[in-house]
C-alpha cells in the first residue's frame, strides 16, 4: 500500500522513534552496567528478562513489516552527520551547566563551587571538540595522557 507523502513521513519519524526505543530497552534489559547517573534497579528475573527481550525482538519485526507494507522510504542517513549533531546538543547542554546561565534559578552559586563547575565544563566542552574533530578526520589528542579519545 502506498501512502501520501505527508503521512509516510509522519509514520517514518514514528517508526524510528519507536526503533531507538525498542534498542534502548533492549540494552538496559540486556546489561548489568549502569551508568554515570543512571543506576537501574530490577525485579525482573532473567526469565522475564528474556521473554521480554524476545518481544521487544518480535515489535522489531513488526515494524519491519509496517515499513514494507506500506513501502516506506529507508532514508540512509550519513554517520558523521548523525554524530556531529549528537556532539552538537551534548555541547549546548553542556554550556547551559555554566553558573552564569543557571543564574535564572534564583540562587547564587559559591564563588569557588561556580569555577569548579566552569572547570568540569571546560573540560567536558573540550572532549566534545576532540569528538567533532575526530569526526571531521582532524587529529584529536587527548588533553591529558591517561584517557582515551
């Protein structure tokens, strides 16, 4: 079946969305690895936990469908481009940390709290350059001699 154009890419963006949904919850039911903030905790036992997986994997399938059904356009997308925008928003988030631009919460950061945070930020911001010029295919040395880029 063929759609008009305006609702194929409307269930498009659906489909995709929906498609890093299914991978997110794949890799937190298949991983025992938390995360820098996020810590999961589960009551779910690993027979549940594979059903689960299994189902996810049966949703996957039924988008497969969707998509043929009603011929959806696969978009190729170029990776570099998806990276830099990804490195692109981590970079705005990042700068949105500074003291000065959380001001707007009414509450006056500590002199010595407020340059520590300009410091990880600073640094933070830095790593997200070294990743956009790796991307770029620039050379992207590690600010210190201990981490991996």
């Amino acid at each position: 079946m063929q759609l008009h154009e305006l609702h194929a890419r409307r269930l498009e963006a659906t489909v995709l969305l929906l498609e890093e949904s299914v991978a997110r919850c794949q890799r937190w039911l298949a991983e025992d690895t938390p995360g820098v903030l996020r810590v999961v905790r589960t009551d779910l036992d690993a027979e549940r936990r594979n059903r689960l997986l299994d189902l996810l994997e049966a949703f996957r399938r039924d988008l497969t469908e969707l998509v043929e059904q009603f011929r959806l356009q696969h978009r190729p997308v170029d990776l570099a481009q998806i990276l830099n925008a990804e490195f692109s928003s981590a970079w705005v988030m990042l700068e949105n940390c500074r003291p000065r631009r959380m001001k707007g919460y009414g509450i006056a950061f500590d002199p010595a709290v407020a340059a520590a945070l300009d410091s990880a930020v600073d640094r933070l911001t830095a790593r997200v350059d070294q990743l956009r010029a790796l991307v770029a295919g620039e050379s992207a040395q590690a600010p210190d001699a201990g981490s991996r880029s």
